[in-house]
C-alpha cells in the first residue's frame, strides 16, 4: 500500500510534466466534434456506460471501453466519459490483479465471459484517464491510472532479445505458456500512450517498450507484400503465430494509424503499409503466405487511415466523403474518428 | 511464531471483516470528538418515496460509520429537498442507474462549475457502485478484489445486506483463509437478527466450512419461539451432508450419531433420499443386511430408478442374479448407470455355473440392452451361455461381437477361438491363436482340434464362474488368475483386481505377465486410471500390451484433462498417445475441442474436418463452429 501510494505520487508529478495543464475542459477546441460524438455515442453507447461492438454480436471489450473514454475526452463530453468509466470500472475492473477483464457479453450470465485481460484495453483505459485526469484536475483519475499502469506492466513485460515486449495479456502468451512464445500483436503498441504510460508508472521502462514497438513494426516485413502479422511469434525468427490466421488482418490495419497519431511518421513504413493494403476504393486485408486478398474494407473508417497516410506522404487531402463523420459499425467509426481527431489536431491542411 | 507467506496475506486481507466487524467504535470515536455531522438527507427522499428496503438500507449504512448515531423519529421531517437538480439524483438513484448519475453530476457541473451534490448523495453512490463491483467481482471468482473491495468500505458490511456478508465471508473461504471466512459469519450470528437470514447464513456457512467450524457456530443458536433451537434443521443438514460426503469418498465414516439421526429424519419426513442414502452408505460398505433394510424402506416410500439399482445391488451381492435383473428390469433405460447395473446382474444371471435356465422372456430384455450399451462383457456372456447349451453358432456370433466392440478384449478372443474349435473351423481357429499367441497363454494353448492341452506349471484352468465368494489368497496364482480373467468378464473389475494381485505373486513370467495385463486393464475399466499404470509396470509386458494399456490410459487422461479444461494438458496427452496408437474418432473430437477451447480456430477446423469425413457428427457440428470462430475478429 505505501510503496504504491509513493509510485503514485512520482507517477502523477511526472505526468504532470507531460499531460496538458488542467483547462477544466477538454482539448480545445473539440478534436471530436460535437455531433460526430453524438452521432457515435446514438449508435454504440448504451446509456449504462457500455460501448456495444456492433460488428461483434453486440458484446463489448475493455479495448471498446478505452476507445469510448478517448474518444468521450476529444469531445470534451466529460458527462459521458463519466458513463463509460463507471461501467467499466464496476463490470470489468474486477481482476484480482487490478487489471481489466477484456470480455462482456449481454447474453451471459455473468456477463462477463472470460476474466482474462488485453493489453491493449488497459493501455486504452489508463491513457484515457491520464488525458482527462490531467485536464479536467481529477486526481482519482490519475490515481487509477497510475495503478493500472502500474499492475499492467509488472504482469505483461516481458524482456527478449528482441527488447522489453508488451505481451498481450497476463496469461498465455509468454515463452513458459506456448510453445512458439512469446507471441505479441503489434496493433497493441499504442504508440501515443507510451509517453504517458511512461510518466505515470516510472517503476516499467515503457520507453522501452515503445522502442521494441517501433524496431518490429520496421523490421517484421513477411511474405510478398511486406507485412506484419496479426499475431507473431519472437520464439526464434519473427514469424505468424501458431495457429492463427498468417494474416494482415483486422487487428493489424491499427498498426500504421497508431505510428500516424503517434508522429511516428517514417515514409519508408507507411509508405510500405499503404503500397500493401490501399485498393483506391478500400482497405485491403491479405494472406501473409500467398499474398492473397482476404477481404476488401469499404468503410469509410478504414478506408481513412490510408487516405491520413496518403496526405502525410504528400498525396494530397483526404476525399470529401472521409473528412465527414457517419457511424457504420463501432469498429471502422471509431477508427475514423481517430483519424479525424488527429487530423484536426496536428495535420489541418490534410481536411 | 514464524511469520511466513500465509500470515502475510492473511493480515493483509483479514483487515476488512476485523475492521467493520469491531471497527465502528473507533470510527464512533473519531466522529465524535469531530463531532462530524451525519448527513441525512438520504433518508429524507428515501422515506419520502416509501422506498422502506433503502431506507434501512441508509440507516444501517450511517449506523455502521456513526455507531452513536441516533436515526431520526420522522425521516420525512429532515430539512431540505429544495434542489431540484439533487431530487432528479435520488430518483436515478432508487432506480439503480449509477452510471447516469456520474454522466448527470458531470454534466451539471459542466453547466454550473459550483455546484456539488450532497455528500449523502455521493456516499451513497459509492457505496452502491462499489457494492455492484462486489458482487461482480464474486460472481466471477475474483475474491481478492472482493476482500480488497470490503477492506476499503467496511461500511459495506452490516446486517442491512446480508449477500455482501456472505460474499465476503465465501470470499474468504475460497482465498484459504478459512478462519476468518469463519469469523464473518460469526459476525453475522452475533449481530443480526433476522430468524430466515440466520437459517440461510448457516446453510451458506455450510457449504464454505467444515465440521468443526460449524459445530463452533452452532453454539450462537438462538431459541425459536417454539423453544426449538432455530439451527435444528441445520443439524440435519449436517447429518446427511456427512453420510453424503462419506458416500462419495468410501474411505470416510459417517458417526453413529449422524447416522442414526438421518434415520430419524426419514421416520419422521418419509422422504425417500433418506433412507436411499442410509441404502448406499451401508452398501459401500458391504454391510449387505443394512443396505438391503433402507432400500426396502425407501422402495415402499418411492420405487425410483436409484433405488432398484441399489436393491438390485444387493440382490447380486447375494447371489439372486434373476431377482435383481428383475428389480432393475423396468428401469433399465433411465440412466447410464441404471442400464450398467442392470447388465452386471444380467451378465452375473447368465455366468451361473452350472448354466442357470434363463428364461426366454428375460433374455429377450437383455439383449437389447446389451446391444444399445455396446457392452462387450455381458454380450460374451451371452456367448458362454450360448455355448453351455451348445449353442455353438449363437455363441461365436457373441464372441464375434464382444470382440468388435472391443478389440483388445482377451476373453471375447479366447471364448472366439474355443467357438471355432467347437464348430470345427479349424482356420479361423488358428487365426485367432497366431493373433493372440503373444498375448494370451490360455489361447495360445487351445488344441486343435481334438488334443487338450497337458498340464504344465503355468497352465491357467478356464473359470466360468465366479461369482461365489472366494479370498483371492487362498488361490494358487494359476486359478487366481483364471478367476481374475472371469470376474472381468463379469462386470466387477475391482475384485478382478485383487485376483490379479495374486496372480502376480506367481513363480511363472508368463502368468505374471498375463496378471499385469489384466489388472491395468481391470483397474483401466473401473475407472482407476493411475493404478493402471502401475499395475502395468509390475511385470514385463509385450511392446504390444503395453502400447495397448498405454493408449488406454492416455485416453482416460486426456478425456478427463479436458473435463476439467485443461485443454492443452488433454492436448499434451493426445500427442503422446498418438505415437503410440492411431487416434480414434471420438479422441479427435476431444482434440479439435481443444484447440477451440485454446482459440486455436485453425488447428480446430483441420482436426474436426478429418473427424466429420470419418462420419462423426459430433465433429461436424464443431467444424461449423470453428469455421465461424475463424471469420471473427475476436
């Protein structure tokens, strides 16, 4: 308890260095705009503080919750946030070990119908917390970033030849649990949230785990096209996780909107990325192996995170039909207020 | 005392329950010399809409921070109630919609950055988010968030909210910390009165601690009314939970005085599991006069399925094989385990030596049975009853089936082999012996076609029957192992077993051997798993037999891994045992459900589709699923 409450206050003075100064509002002026929030919110947030994955048989994830909290704060919709997180909080955060369990399904009872974690849900959720927690002057906010920060990073980094890894969940992952392990996803680095993470809990060297994050996304360049796999093993040479699909797939298409968000923004990767995923009309998914397509995505969602990366490559604006928000399904709407939100913010001349 | 990593965790974790138990004197004292104001208005609004269940709610919520604290005569006396804006709250409030709340304060606060809600309201709030987080956190067995949660709101905890106490005291049985789960629910005994809450909380004590402990708890009975003890039904309770528990682990006993009072209890209550339970105690325990009593007791109450099966289970231990096929007859098809008890005393009915006439009517029942069940024991029964009679083409026709339904079956290869001779089939005789030469001494040692075999010192004489009570000890290792083979055949591997272990005593390698043999594959049917392996190291085996035993057991051991669902452990066992022996249909379902159940959708749908090609339907359905598994993101 001491010691925590001693990493707590080093972890707020530090994120108090690199969070904005408390405003009492949001980001100003709103990233996400007013009805686009509205729009969102009419279509995937329940008025009990659940984001509803609609592509996904209506259940919701930690990964949604955090996505929820983000987005809520670029709105500056402080009422709503409060919706997510106290849902989140009292249905998910019930890990014995303080973190987030990833799975929850209206159906079941309970509801929730695996107690496992996602990294990248508490990595979503804290950084969410730190942003607001910063800039609307709560520090029970940051408090509890802090701690999950804290809890997530002593239970799932994991130090490799390749550098200090993010593994994707407590359980599962590591060398001692498969046999091809450790297995990470890449689409977990969320690169904006390193920083954050970092100053927040000094006890984990996140900038570490940020560097590990930029060296694979370069270097891990498989089959024809050059991508990285949804899943991959670091057990020897990177390569497609057993048996999961030795795909480029949904989870992947994150890979380069985290890298945008983040600055991160070498030509030589993105320019990879978008050779080997832009089909003009949509947002190719492809085998590894063969090269083959998997699916075409035609949401504007997707299809705006090659058309941000385009713009940053000096191709030009992104089309008119991207630069306005209409929900579809939860997952490709809130990629596209994502790109919009960052657009907004750091690349005007791209709308 | 040495402090070790227990007492660690349990003085971390004991804070909650020793703190709310006793705690409220020292926050009474605090908020005395603060003399802190008690906020009220909660019970204002609650009174005011009648809501009676949180309006005591609140007050043993304020009782439990401010023990001094006196609730006021008339709630609806309280002042207040004038901000509209705060009523809106309570009226969300009573309607459990916490996390509209949170979205309102915040939104009222974003148009009046002043304004606050009461601090009545916002205790409120977190203490019912924080109980919904609670009860969360124990519906899915995260008792160390539920323990952290009650330590941090000790207010929790009072006799307004009798599932929070009984979560928190589970949550300490389940963490180890059986003590304090104890001393929760003692709490609860000494400072809540509701009589049914009371009952309850004992029957909920029941089932986080052991005899002990409850004979502890029983000592805060109060009397009832009707001068009764309020805890009698708990004694009971008791009683039949220890006959119970000492049925399912026969190495328990179950104390006279339990005993006796369950027997009280279905003199007085005529409730048939009584007296079934009194049945099945006694039976385990060979008391056959006892058992045989209950039994007839409960059928006179109730004919039900369990009680044929065990009246019918003393019928064979008597030996009256017709009367128990005949007791279990009409149930024959309720249950697995009605149909299984009903072939033992079919088998046990038709292996009477000499050959008992049985009647047409009966055998007509039985085969069926035997058939649907697939149950190689009792259909080479029929083979030897067949051939008693002389019934030499019946007989081979059983022997035939006995052997398909299970291949590495010795004696349905033995009664097969003896089958052919009789009807001459001299080929399909020497067939079966250079089949089984390496296996079985006692095939490899049937003549063909008129010489009998000599007598030597490992010859094993052919025991039909044995159904009669014999000590194993008492027989040379030859004939133990004939009668080991037979009661095999009969349905009762574990006294197989035991037939087997002297068998092993033998001089001769090849009866020891064949003794082995038969114990890991006794010890393999009554379900034994571990013993079987042993048994199968106590002499050297062919590489053959023992691939065979070997497979055998990996079976038993993956199936039951994945029961539990440790699938990659039943996944482990499928490896090995697949380089020993080709894997069955229903072993490859087993695996492609592991690997679904590890999310390995891929790997799923390859082994389910082999399986559905093989005609498993089972496989097919799982084939869908994981092919569906696959399309998802998640």
């Amino acid at each position: 308890m001491i010691q925590s409450a001693r990493l707590f206050q080093a972890g707020a003075l530090a994120a108090a260095m690199v969070l904005p100064a408390p405003s009492g509002a949001g980001p100003s002026p709103e990233l996400v705009r007013p009805e686009e929030w509205r729009a969102y919110a009419e279509a995937f947030l329940e008025p009990s503080g659940r984001i509803v994955d609609t592509g996904n048989g209506g259940i919701s994830h930690s990964e949604g919750q955090g996505y929820g909290m983000l987005l809520a704060y670029l709105a500056s919709m402080q009422a709503d946030f409060e919706r997510i997180w106290s849902f989140t909080q009292a249905e998910l955060k019930v890990r014995d070990d303080g973190l987030v369990a990833w799975k929850w399904d209206p159906g079941a009872e309970p509801p929730v119908t695996d107690i496992n974690n996602a990294s990248d849900g508490e990595i979503l959720i804290a950084y969410a917390l730190a942003l607001a927690g910063a800039d609307w002057g709560r520090p029970d906010y940051l408090e509890i970033a802090s701690q999950m920060t804290t809890a997530l990073g002593d239970a799932v980094l994991d130090p490799r030849a390749y550098g200090l890894l993010l593994l994707p969940g407590v359980d599962g992952f590591s060398a001692e649990d498969r046999a091809d392990g450790p297995v990470v996803n890449l689409s977990y680095w969320v690169f904006e949230a390193f920083p954050v993470l970092a100053a927040l809990d000094p006890s984990n060297d996140w900038k570490a785990v940020s560097q590990t994050g930029e060296t694979l996304v370069a270097t891990t360049q498989i089959g024809a096209r050059g991508l990285p796999p949804e899943w991959l093993s670091l057990a020897d040479v990177p390569k497609s996780a057993e048996e999961f699909a030795p795909e480029f797939g949904y989870n992947a298409l994150r890979i380069p909107l985290y890298l945008m968000r983040a600055g991160l923004h070498d030509q030589k990767t993105l320019s990879r990325f978008l050779k080997a995923t832009d089909l003009g009309g949509g947002y190719a998914l492809s085998d590894l192996a063969s090269g083959e397509l998997v699916a075409v995505l035609e949401e504007p969602g997707y299809r705006a995170i090659n058309a941000l990366a385009g713009c940053i490559l000096g191709r030009g604006s992104l089309p008119a039909d991207l630069s306005d928000f209409e929900p579809t399904h939860y997952y490709p709407s809130t990629l596209h207020l994502l790109v919009l939100s960052y657009a907004r913010k750091e690349m005007p001349q791209c709308l | 005392m040495p402090l070790t990593v227990r007492h660690v965790r349990e003085s971390a974790l004991s804070i909650a329950v020793l703190v709310s138990l006793s705690v409220c004197a020292a926050q009474a004292q605090q908020s005395q010399g603060n003399a802190v104001e008690v906020d009220e208005s909660a019970l204002r609004y609650f009174a005011r809409e009648g809501d009676i269940d949180r309006l005591n709610a609140e007050i043993a919520r304020l009782k439990a921070l401010y023990p001094q604290w006196v609730p006021p005569a008339d709630p609806l006396s309280i002042p207040g109630g004038t901000d509209a804006r705060e009523e809106a709250l309570w009226q969300l409030y009573s309607q459990g919609d916490f996390a509209q709340i949170r979205a309102q304060i915040a939104e009222n606060q974003r148009q009046e950055p002043s304004w606050a809600p009461s601090e009545a309201l916002l205790d409120a709030l977190v203490a019912s988010e924080i109980r919904a987080r609670l009860i969360n956190a124990s519906d899915l067995g995260q008792f160390e968030t539920v323990l952290r949660v009650a330590n941090d709101h000790p207010e929790l905890m009072t006799c307004a909210d009798y599932d929070v106490l009984w979560r928190v005291a589970e949550a300490y049985a389940e963490t180890d910390l059986d003590e304090r789960s104890a001393e929760a629910y003692r709490y609860v005994l000494e400072n809540c009165d509701g009589p049914a809450e009371r009952f309850a909380t004992m029957q909920k004590a029941m089932t986080d601690l052991k005899r002990p402990a409850m004979v502890e708890l029983l000592r805060l009975e109060r009397s009832a009314p009707s001068g009764e003890g309020e805890f009698e039904g708990i004694r009971d309770e008791l009683a039949r939970r220890s006959v119970a528990e000492s049925n399912a682990d026969t190495t328990l006993f179950a104390s006279p005085e339990d005993l006796s009072r369950v027997a009280g209890l279905f003199d007085n209550g005529q409730q048939v599991n009584d007296a079934l339970m009194l049945g099945w105690y006694h039976l385990q325990r060979e008391n056959v006069p006892d058992a045989s009593e209950w039994f007839e007791r409960a059928s006179r109450v109730e004919q039900t399925a369990v009680g044929a099966q065990g009246l019918a289970l003393v019928q064979i231990a008597r030996g009256e094989f017709t009367q128990a096929e005949a007791t279990l007859a009409p149930w024959r098809d309720t249950s697995e385990a009605a149909r299984s008890v009903y072939l033992a005393a079919a088998a046990n009915l038709l292996s009477g030596d000499p050959a008992p006439q049985v009647d047409e009517t009966v055998l007509q029942r039985i085969v069926p049975e035997v058939v649907t069940a697939r149950d190689a024991a009792t259909a080479r029964q029929l083979g030897w009853y067949a051939r008693n009679f002389k019934q030499h083409e019946t007989a081979r026709q059983w022997f035939e089936t006995a052997l398909a339904w299970d291949p590495a079956n010795e004696p349905s290869a033995y009664g097969l082999a003896l089958s052919y001779v009789d009807l001459g089939k001299k080929d399909e005789a020497k067939a079966i012996k250079t089949e089984w030469d390496s296996r079985s001494q006692r095939i490899a040692a049937i003549s063909i076609p008129t010489r009998r075999a000599g007598s030597s010192g490992d010859s094993v004489p052919r025991i039909t029957d044995c159904s009669s009570p014999v000590s194993p000890s008492r027989l040379s290792p030859g004939t133990a192992l004939g009668r080991g083979w037979c009661l095999l055949d009969a349905g009762r591997p574990i006294d197989a077993t035991q037939a087997f272990a002297r068998a092993l005593q033998s001089s001769s390698q090849k009866i020891r051997s064949d003794a082995a043999y038969g114990q890991s594959l006794a010890y393999i049917r009554a379900g034994f798993v571990d013993q079987a392996a042993v048994a199968a190291t106590q002499a050297r085996q062919t590489p053959e037999r023992s691939n065979e035993i070997m497979a055998s057991i990996l079976s038993e051991r993956a199936t039951a891994a994945y029961n539990r669902g440790r699938y990659r452990e039943a996944l482990q066992i499928l490896d090995r045992r697949a380089q020993i022996a080709a894997e069955q249909v229903g072993l490859m379902v087993i695996r492609g459900y592991a690997y679904y159940n590890l999310k390995q959708y891929w790997r799923a749908a390859e082994v389910f589709d082999a399986a559905a090609k093989a005609g498993s339907t089972e496989a097919a359905e799982g084939l869908k699923l994981a092919q569906t598994a696959r399309r998802k993101r998640w």
